[in-house]
C-alpha cells in the first residue's frame, strides 16, 4: 500500500497583487495554447491529416522562431 502525504498545517503564502495577476495571464495564455492545439487535433480527427503540399516543414518553422528570438535580442557590440 501506498502512504498518502499527510496534510500540511501550514498557511499558504499570498502572493503580491502584480506576481498574481502575472500568474493568472501565464494561466489564461497557457489555457489559449491549449485550446488551439485541441482545436488542431479536433481537426484532424475530423478531416484527417492535411496534405504534405499545405504543410510547412519544421525546418523553415524553427528557422522563423529562430529569426524571431533574435530580432527580440538586443544586438551585442
């Protein structure tokens, strides 16, 4: 069998009003993400998967992000 942790007895650190609205944004984008992934899923379930023609290779996606992170970076001198 397996123990079960007991309860812990202690209060629960409240956070600042700006570091929980930070918290409650990274939910609400993180909930997006997901929601747009299902919708993919969703999507393929129901049409099947897309034709290699329509899709983009994940080659040319991660140099884009990359291009994008490094537009993001401030330039070293």
């Amino acid at each position: 069998m397996s123990e079960q942790p007991a309860p812990a007895d202690h209060a629960r650190q409240q956070l600042e009003p700006a570091a929980a609205d930070a918290v409650r944004a990274y939910a609400a984008k993180t909930r997006e993400n997901a929601d747009q992934f299902a919708a993919v899923l969703e999507d393929i379930a129901e049409n099947g998967l897309p034709s290699v023609e329509d899709c983009t290779p994940w080659e040319q996606l991660r140099e884009d992000h990359l291009a994008r992170l490094a537009a993001q970076r401030p330039a070293v001198a």
